[in-house]
C-alpha cells in the first residue's frame, strides 16, 4: 500500500507541476500536462500496453475453437475431441481473465497515482498564483478542478488502453472475416469506415457541448461558494429568492448544453448500437450475391458473427471510451491553463538590505496585476526593531502596501529588499482554520506551554476562554462562525505572536476590538514595552491615539507616501495635517452629549493607564491557576468543544426510497419508454441472430437436397448448380431483407431507449438539484456554523456531476448488459432445455458473489464521497488564507496536510478498485465455467442440433461472459450513482427554519413597522439545542425612534441581541414584540425585509454594484445613485455597472461598508441595528456613517453594537450586557455620572474619562 500513499504520489507530481511556470506567455496546450504526465507515469503505461497486446491475442483464440467446434458438430469426429475442445475453451478463457483484470488493476493503480500527481500539482500552483490569475480562477472554478476533472482524467485512464486496444481487436477481427468472407467483409469494413467520421463529428460536438458545461458549471458553483459564504447576510436581507433565481438561471443554461450533451451520447451510442447489423447484412449479402458460387455455411455465419460481436463490445465501448478521453482532454486544458497561469513574482524580492535595515523600497510601483500601479514611487526604508504606523483614508493603499511587501503584488518598477527574516502577517480580515483555538494560535510552530500562556494573556483571550466550553479545546468552525470579529482579530494576533518572528506585518488589528482590548493589545504586544519591542513592526491603523507612541508615522495618499516622520515632525509640516490629527481626536473624544460631572479623556493613553493595568492584573491573576482549556477533563473535553462533527454516512443498502426518488424524478412514463426500447432493441438482436441462423443453414438444406457439397457447387461440375444457385440468392434476398427489416427495429428500439434514458436522467439531475438547492436555502443558520462549506460544494459538485453524466453512462451499458444476459439464458434454455438445471446454482452464485461485491463497493463509494469533502474543505481554507500561508512561509506545512488528506481519500479509490478486480476475477471464473459448460452440452447433444444452432449457442455463450462481468461491474457503478443521490437527498430533506411568508399570520400592510418600537417580553435564546443559553430572561423596551447603544464585554451576548431581532437564532422562551406584533408569529422574510442590519464583516458578491445594492431589481437607477450619493460613494466615481470581484476584494474595506449603507438607505427601515458596523473603518469613513445615520435614519429606531465606546455617547440610551443578562440600561450622561455603573468603569478602562 506504500505506493499508494500521498507522499510518494505527490513526488510524482512534480513532472505536472514542472510545466506550471506562469511566465512563459505562450499559449496553453493540454498535451503540456499529458506529455508530463506519459513521462512520469511510463512504467504504468509501458505494462498495461503489454497485457493489453496478451488480452487482444488471446481474444483471437476462442475464434479458432469456435470454428472448429461447429464443424465438429457435423463431423463424424469422436466425442473426445469436443470435449478437449471444451477444455482449450476453458484454459483460454482463465488466461483472458488474468490478463484482463491484470490490465485493469495496473491502469488504475497508475490512474489513482495520477490523481494524487494532478491534486498535489494543483495544491501547489493555488499558493503561488498571483492575484491577477486569482481573480480569472476562482474558488469555484478550483472546487469544479479538483471534484470533477481530476476525476474525469482518473476514468479515462483506467479505460485508456482500449482507445488504441478497441482499434486493433476491430482490425484483427475484420482481417480474420477476409479469411472467410473474402473481399466481401470489405462491404462490412466500409460501413465501419462510414461510422467514423459520424463518430467523429458527434465526438467533436459532444466535448464542445460539455466543454460550455463545464464553463456554467464553474459558474454555478462559483456563485454557490459565494452565496455559502455570505448566508448570513442574504438571510438577514431575506435575498434567499434573488439568489435561488440566479444560481437557477446559469443551471438552466447548464443543463441546456447537458441536454445538447446527452443527446449527442444518445446518438453516438445508436450509431454503434446499429453498427454491427449493418456491417453483418452488408457482409453475408456481397459474400452470397457478388461472390462466385458463395454459400453462406454456419462455421463462416458464425465465426464472423462472433467476431462482429466482438467488434461490437469494441464498437460499444470505443465511444464510451472516446467520450472518457474527450471530457479527460477538456479536463487536462482546464487543469494546464490554470498550472501555466501568473505566479507571484518572488524574485521581485531581493535581500540585499544595510546593517540596521529590515525592510528597504526603492522608487517602487506596485499593482494588483494591471498596468496601472496601485501604489507608486514608494521610497520607505524600515530599520530593525522599528514601530511605523501607516495611516491615511479608505483606499490610500495601507492594506496594498503590506501585500507589496509580502510579495503580493506585481512590481512594476524600482526594488524591494527584506531581510531573510521570519515574517508574521495579521491580515486585516482574521483568517481562522476550522480548528480548535489552541491549534490556530499555536499553528506549525513548536509547542511551548509557558510561552503560549503568557501570549494568551497579553492578547487578552483568557476571558473569552473562560466563556467556552471547551476553553481553548473549543471547535471554532469554518472561518471562526462562532467567534466575534474581535475574538477572530485577537487569535490571528496571538497567532502571529506566538510565531516569534522578527518582522511583524499588522494590517489593521485594533480595529475590531473594543478600545480597553486595543489598549490592552498595544500597550501589552504591539507597543514601545510589549511582547514585540525588539522586533520590527508595520502597523496599519486608523486609531490616531497610538500614533503618538510609534517611532515614525506614514501618511499615504492615493497610493503615495504624503507624509513620513515622528508624530511631532508630522504636526510641524502642515496646518492640515495638524487639523487632520485634531479633528481624528474630536471624532474619538468629543463630549457630544453635555454630560457634566466626568471628564472625558481627549484620547485613550496607550502609555501608561494605572486603571488598565490593575484591572487587567486582576483578571489574569483570577486566570492564571485555571485551565487555559475550561477545566473540562478527559473525553467530554473533545466532545465539548467540537462544532464540526463527522461527516454523516449511510451503512447499508441504498434505501429504496432513494430509488423511488430517484425513479418519480426519472418520470414514470420515460422509465416505461426506456424499458420498452431497450426490450424492442435486444429482442430484434436476438431474433436477427436467429434469423441468421437460420439463413446460414439454407445453403447446407438446399446441397442436402440436391445432394451436392460446396466445393461441386463451387466447380460447378453440376448439371443442377444453376438451380441451386438461383435459389440460394432468392432466399439470400428474402432473408436479407428481412434482417434489415429487424434491424430497422432494432434501430427505434434504440432510439426510443437512449433517448429517453438521456431525458431522464437529465430530469432526475435537475429536478434533485432544484430540491436540494432550495433546502440548503431553507437551512438555519446553525446548519452553516457546523458545515463546512467544503461538504456542501461536494454535494453540488461531484454528486450532481454523477447524475448529470455518469449515470447516463452506467445505466446504458447496464441495461444493454442486462438484457443480452437474460436473452442469451432464455435463448440456451429453448435449445438446450437440460441447461435450465444449471441456471438456478449459477445464478444463485452470481448473485451470492456480487452482493459481496457491492456491499463492499457501496461502503467504498461512500468511503470517497466522504473522504473527498475534507480535501475540498482543506482547498477552501487554503485559498481564504494563502497570503497568510506565504508570508508564514509554511507552504510546505500546508502540502503534507493536504497530502495526508488525499491519501486517506485515494485509500478509498484503491481500495475500490481492488475490490472491483476481486468480484472480476470470480465472475469471470463462473463465465469460464458457464462456456466450458455449454460448449459440454453442445457435444453432448451434438445429434439433436444443427451447426447452425451450434454455431448460434456457442457465440451467444462466448459473448454472454463479458456480458456477465460488465453487467455485474456496472450495477455497481449505477449503484455508485445513487448514492450520490443519497447524499443528495440527505442535503434535500435538512431541518428548515420557519415559513418565509406565514399564511393566517398578522396582517401587515407595506410600512409595517410604522413606529420602530421594540420590546423583549423574559426572552431567552441559544445557538442550537442543547448548548447554553446566550440571552436570558431579557426584558428590554426600546421606543420608537430611539438610538440605544448596546455594549458590554466580549461574549457578554450583543451581537445574538441582534441576530435574536432578525430571529437567526429561535427563542427558547419569551417574545420579541415589534409595534404590538409578536415577530415569532410572522414568516421570516417578511420580518427581516422591514429592519435592516449593517454589519460587522461587509459582504459582497461577485457582480456589478447595482446586484450588490439591490437583488431582487426593487429599485430604479435614479434611487440607487441618490443611495450612492448618501452613502459618500458617489464622489468616489464608484458606477452602478461597476464590476465586483469575488468577496469584493477589489473595492477597500470602508467602501465596501460604505456600500452596505448604501443598501440600508434603499430600504428606508424604522428599525436600523448596526453590528460594529464601522470597528475596522477608518475614522473618516466611521464619520461618514455616523452622519448619515443621524441625517437619514432621525425618525428611525437605531440599535447599535458598540466597541468604541465613544460612538454612542450621543445615544439616546446604552444597554449593557453581561453573560446574557441586561445589567444596565440608562443615558449615557447619567451612566457615565455614575462611577459605579458598568458603563463608567468600561468608559474608564477604555480611558475615555479620568
């Protein structure tokens, strides 16, 4: 098994991930990948050819002995040479099968390495693209990558010997027809050669149709990873419908180019399907009508029957294999145009930097891929154990600046040094790994105990990890969904603390903290005597008041340094600068609400705060003796703090409701037509086969009766040649006309079979996709927190592209299989009716041996579909935190864990496989058994039978052992099929949250709510069943109009405040009462489509701006720009039909704030809640909100969240929280008069008053 393992296959990659230099320009060719890979993987491909060339020589074997033995039944040979005909029969049989299954086991031990080489390759190339190539390759198309076409390149290799193997066994087949047939099986020959170019125009519309489809698909999914990642907010919008709509309209067009698709596969399939009838009339009819005294005998009917059938099981699975390697090459382009796309320029970063210098930019211009710089002419040198501040307002270029650095960008001029330094980045936006807290902070670094304790404490965390379950042993999901922005923000801190680097890159960190935990933050860790003095620091900020306490400041504008200097040589250079500075301290400490009796600070002091310090004492010391993970002990730990449990999988057979589903999808009616085609298709098969029976043994009749041999007819010595001649090709034409007329039938059989079966499964896709699409929208919120997005992209992924493609496929050879299987029994069983003794313990075995076989295969299909999501979830992860991953530069971390993952999944793929060849070897043992046995009866029998019938028996029973083996892989294929749609039908029947719109609800009429005023009646809320309550007993009135500022401590339970009003989360107990209606009572978009939130964490999608601001199209143009205006967006020169990128990375983040206010304005709500919506703003931006609110929501009822203190003291009331309890409510003027309120000693630890 080592062979199999990650670490060996990804060494293979290397070859792959040789050609994925983005730098070469030329054009990309899917062969670059394929050659890599015939290089790499030789040995597979050199032994597989070999027992392909031994299976195609032994196929010619069974020919000769076929031959032989329909002459021996009209011989006066002895029994004995039939029955060691017999056991030359058997032994050839044994060697195909070992030299069969040898192949496939071979082919798919290569195929399973080569998707281990493509995965890591892949892996490899999305943490060195640069962000240009980032924005043409997106989640979606990687997610699409990685399910879907490595998987189709993993298919066809296990079948690509049969492109060329298919080739010869036609070819060595028809030159054994010559040998019998002579110059006329060239008529058989042409109407091959007639079925090539139609094979390849079909081949060539098929890979175009589903290279269109794969193109939405990347799209589908693409918006799919997007909508999962801003669920939150579309629930919040109620925008579920819009986004239903949208992801509908690019799967109508999917399925448009599927339909096109299928279609194509139906028809090339009735072309080979037909193929063989044609080429057989064609052959016999020139043999007998052109030829020269020719007879159509039962050894020439049948040897070259039976090896038009073997032609045809070529003929079947060419197609089959022509369509694997054309979705194979689709898949090989889309994967080498992502390996030869843009690379981060590394040697864009030298080292040659002084003694003294950590950081040095020369004349540097940088840009985000285009050629327009983002920032220019940069000239900034940064010594060792330096503190800068980079400073300066929403779209200057703070966050550009630090990626330049990092490596990031694209450089367009000057130079770059860094000292060959470790480097920490804290990203501006926290990047968590769905991990416990403990593995997030301490990372790839080596564990250290006292170390870790003493950076958990100076990021202040040891309150937050007293509130978790299972302290630091706590799950904190995907992306950190059960985590505040400010718990999110501190955890990234420690992160990098707990690295000790010596270059720290700070993107923003204080921001999404409250103003005692950014005190905390810089006087204990960034600042002149925290954790980090004697490292050098860049510190982007918007907080003014530590400015004061850095070595230099950087003022940027417009992408170019303004200013540089100390705090005091900044305030000498310019009376704006000055003012620029006095208005940041206004903004943080004006006493905008007349409060007499406190003083109010100017600014927080980041030097020295007694008050601060002794209160942070005092909190750690409590901690200190305490478990940093919760004293929870042994096994209850584990179970405490996990969030993501394992993924759900079935045990057992497919349940027949699964079935049942799928067939009412499938449609009754096509299922009955489907049936019904292929009955009509392989009953006229059987009965052309009998009627060529038949007209084989009319020659032998006629030279019976006229007591004539072949060879006078052929002399024509005799007087009475003529008449027999005359005769034979008036029944020639009579029989030929009639086969072509059952052929006729086998052609409508066909196409009604195909045809239907395509429009069925097309149906049975679409219609389990809608289904499950519009339950994942139903979901609560809860279902999002403890799924990762990576099982559910699988769902969406891999398992409809299962039932859109492969199910076709599966359920067309297992039907045209199944039917030769039962008519070549019942065929036997009328001419040898002693063989039906025989056919109850062969079945019986058979059957005993595959439902062995698909037990196991079923658990091992499972095992995939299971194993892959954490593949796809560990690809996810990655892309949200690449530029984490590289500025840690643990890339080589990250490949081994994704390494060790695809090798758990490749396990699966093998073991699959393995057990496939295992249930191979014993079918094809019993089919071996099966022909020695019938080829016995015939000898037996051999004075009641014809050669005809002979020859009729022998080759059905020589075809029906491949049959048999096919039929009984392939229904586990189908098998393998439907349990994709189990785990869709998982996804499709998930618990939903309450009705969006509530029939014989209260009634309310479009300016619901009139007033704003809200009341919380003993409410009491929690996340899920089963954990703790978050709100308890709340009894809250907030009047109409009023703007309440709601704050308390991290995890004191504000944030759930709101998420209670928009009823994200149910009430355990208790009401929520807005203008006298009881919100339980309403359905949930018409509640969350009359208040509006403005959130923390500003979402966006991918689209234009007017999408973004307006979904469901409510809105006219004129009201979206009068919206843009209001927001300060308009004066940016930001257009409706600006394009958003994925997540809105190409807009600041203030702007993207700016935006969602923007959609609160549209919306005109009397409730507006505001969740730290400005906390990593900019002052200037935060200003802008804050008059906006207060000139466009005056009669509207404000809720906000507060961190920053300051932000509502002009608040009509503050709310404070603590351990879901409202502790305080009053106005801030008589709260903060109160030294022994809450909110005083809050305001005096954040050193907002004396």
């Amino acid at each position: 098994m080592a062979s199999y393992r990650g670490d060996s296959s990804t060494r293979k990659a290397e070859p792959s991930s040789s050609i994925s230099s983005g730098k070469s320009g030329k054009p990309p060719k899917s062969r670059g990948v394929s050659c890599s890979l015939m290089r790499a993987f030789c040995g597979f491909i050199v032994t597989s050819s070999i027992l392909e060339i031994c299976f195609d020589i032994l196929r010619l074997a069974p020919v000769y002995i076929l031959s032989r033995m329909i002459n021996f039944i009209s011989s006066d040979e002895s029994d004995s040479v039939g029955y060691m005909l017999c056991g030359a029969m058997f032994a050839v049989s044994i060697l195909m099968l070992l030299s069969l299954n040898g192949l496939v086991f071979v082919s798919c031990c290569g195929g399973v390495q080569i998707r281990s080489a493509l995965l890591a390759a892949i892996y490899r190339k999305c943490l060195v693209v640069s962000n240009e190539s980032s924005q043409q390759f997106t989640s979606g198309d990687l997610m699409n990558m990685i399910s879907v076409d490595i998987d189709n390149v993993y298919q066809f290799t296990m079948y690509s010997t049969l492109v060329w193997g298919a080739t010869v066994r036609i070819l060595s087949s028809v030159a054994i027809i010559w040998y019998y047939l002579g110059p006329s099986s060239l008529a058989g020959v042409s109407v091959i050669v007639a079925c090539i170019p139609i094979t390849v125009a079909l081949s060539s519309a098929i890979a175009r149709y589903q290279d269109q489809q794969m193109a939405e698909k990347d799209k589908r999914l693409d918006v799919l990873n997007e909508i999962l990642s801003g669920m939150k907010m579309i629930k919040l919008y109620a925008w579920e419908i819009p986004f239903i709509s949208k992801v509908r309209m690019i799967r109508a067009r999917e399925t448009g180019y599927l339909r096109k698709y299928l279609l194509g596969q139906a028809l090339l399939s009735l072309v080979w399907y037909c193929s063989p009838f044609l080429v057989t009339a064609t052959a016999f009819g020139a043999y007998v009508l052109c030829g020269k005294n020719h007879v159509l005998t039962p050894d020439k009917a049948f040897v070259s029957l039976f090896l038009f059938n073997n032609m045809r099981f070529s003929l079947t699975f060419l197609p089959i294999t022509i369509t694997m390697m054309l979705k194979a090459l689709v898949s090989l382009e889309r994967v080498h145009k992502y390996l030869l796309c843009e690379e981060i320029h590394s040697e864009d970063i030298t080292h040659y930097v002084q003694e003294g210098e950590d950081i040095r930019l020369s004349n540097a211009s940088f840009s985000w891929g285009g050629p327009d710089p983002t920032i220019s002419n940069l000239n900034l040198t940064v010594n060792k154990g330096e503190l800068i501040a980079i400073v300066g307002k929403v779209g200057s270029g703070k966050s550009s600046l630090l990626n330049a650095i990092l490596g990031g960008m694209k450089k367009l001029k000057g130079t770059i040094d860094i000292r060959k330094e470790s480097v920490a980045y804290v990203p501006q936006q926290a990047w968590i790994q769905n991990e416990t807290i403990r593995q997030n902070i301490i990372f790839t670094a080596l564990t250290d105990d006292s170390w870790y304790r003493e950076v958990v404490e100076k990021c202040c965390m040891l309150p937050d990890l007293k509130l978790f379950p299972a302290g630091d042993r706590t799950e904190i999901g995907e992306k950190g969904v059960n985590l505040s922005g400010g718990q999110k923000q501190r955890i990234s801190m420690a992160r990098a603390v707990y690295q000790r680097a010596k270059i720290y890159l700070l993107d923003d960190p204080l921001s999404a903290v409250d103003a005692h935990v950014s005190s905390e933050l810089f006087n204990n860790v960034i600042g002149p005597k925290g954790l980090l003095k004697n490292c050098t620091r860049v510190l982007v900020t918007h907080s003014v008041a530590v400015l004061p306490f850095v070595d230099r400041i950087v003022i940027l504008e417009n992408g170019k340094i303004a200013h540089m200097g100390t705090y005091q040589d900044i305030l000498k250079m310019d009376i704006k600068l000055r003012r620029f500075f006095a208005e940041k301290r206004q903004h943080t400490g004006k006493n905008e609400t007349g409060i007499t009796g406190t003083r109010l600070r100017p600014e927080a002091s980041y030097s020295s705060s007694r008050k601060i310090s002794a209160s942070s004492v005092q909190v750690d010391e409590s901690l200190s003796s305490s478990p940093l993970h919760g004293g929870l002990k042994g096994g209850m730990e584990k179970s405490k703090g996990a969030l993501i449990g394992e993924e759900a999988m079935e045990v057992g057979d497919v349940k027949w409701s699964i079935y049942g589903n799928v067939m009412r999808n499938f449609g009754f009616l096509m299922a009955f037509l489907c049936i019904v085609g292929f009955t009509i298709y392989r009953t006229a098969d059987v009965y052309s086969t009998i009627w060529l029976s038949e007209w084989s043994n009319d020659g032998v009749e006629l030279l019976k009766q006229h007591n004539m041999t072949e060879e006078d007819l052929q002399s024509g010595k005799s007087n009475q040649t003529e008449q027999v001649l005359d005769e034979i090709v008036t029944r020639t034409w009579e029989r030929m006309w009639v086969y072509l007329g059952i052929g006729g039938g086998q052609v409508i059989g066909a196409v009604i079979g195909t045809s239907c079966l395509a429009i069925g499964c097309l149906s049975a896709s679409s219609t389990l996709h809608s289904h499950m699409l519009y339950s994942i929208m139903r979901a609560p919120m809860s279902f999002f927190d403890t799924t990762p997005l990576g099982r559910i992209i699988n769902r969406f992924g891999k398992d409809i592209d299962v039932l859109d493609l492969e199910l076709y496929i599966h359920l067309d050879g297992w039907l045209d299989a199944a039917f030769q299987v039962v008519a070549t029994v019942i065929l036997i069983c009328i001419e040898i009716p002693f063989f039906v003794v025989f056919v109850v313990p062969i079945c019986s075995i058979y059957s005993l041996t595959q439902k062995v076989y698909v037990v196991a295969a079923r658990q091992f299909q499972r095992l995939q579909s299971t194993t892959r999501s954490p593949v796809l979830n560990n690809f996810s992860e990655t892309l949200n935190g690449v530029s984490s991953i590289r500025a840690y530069r643990v890339e080589q971390h990250f490949i081994k864990k994704c390494q060790i993952r695809v090798d758990l999944n490749q396990n699966c793929y093998f073991h699959s496989m393995a057990i496939g060849r295992w249930a191979a070897i014993r079918i094809d043992w019993l089919s071996a058994i099966v022909g020695c046995l019938t080829c016995g009866l015939i000898v037996y029998y051999r004075a009641v039978l014809n050669a005809g019938v002979a020859g009729l028996i022998l080759s059905y029973a020589l075809s029906v052992c491949d049959a048999v083996s096919w039929m009984i892989r392939i229904a586990t294929d189908v098998e393998s099929a439907v349990v994709a749609a189990e785990r869709i039908d998982e996804y499709s029947n998930i618990e939903s949250e309450a009705p969006w719109t509530r029939e014989g609800g209260p009634v309310l009429d479009g300016n619901w709510p009139h007033k704003g005023e809200v009341t919380f009646v003993r409410y009491s809320t929690r996340y899920r069943e089963g954990m703790d309550l978050v709100l308890k007993d709340i009894n809250l009135k907030i009047r109409c109009g009023e703007k309440v500022g709601v704050v308390g401590r991290t995890g004191a339970g504000k944030s759930s405040l709101t998420l209670a009003l928009f009823r994200i989360i149910e009430p355990a107990s208790g009401r929520i009462i807005i203008d006298e209606v009881d919100t339980s009572k309403l359905g949930l978009h018409d509640l969350r489509s009359r208040i509006t939130m403005i959130p923390q964490d500003p979402i966006l999608f991918r689209g234009t701006i007017r999408f973004n601001l307006d979904p469901q199209g409510l809105y006219t143009d004129q009201q979206l720009y009068a919206a843009l205006e209001r927001a300060h967006l308009k004066k940016t020169g930001l257009q409706l039909n600006y394009a958003v990128t994925q997540g809105g990375t190409n807009l600041a983040l203030g702007m993207r704030q700016l935006v969602c206010l923007a959609r609160a304005l549209l919306r005109k709500s009397k409730i507006i809640l505001l969740d730290e919506a400005t906390a990593a703003v900019d002052m200037e931006t935060d200003a802008y909100i804050q008059e906006t609110i207060r000139r466009d929501f005056a009669s509207s009822t404000i809720i906000t969240i507060a961190h920053r203190l300051n932000t509502v003291f002009d608040y009509d009331t503050i709310v404070v929280l603590s351990e879901g309890r409202v502790v305080e409510k009053g106005s801030p003027r008589l709260l903060l008069a109160d030294r022994n309120s809450h909110f005083h000693s809050m305001a005096e630890d954040a050193g907002l008053v004396y």
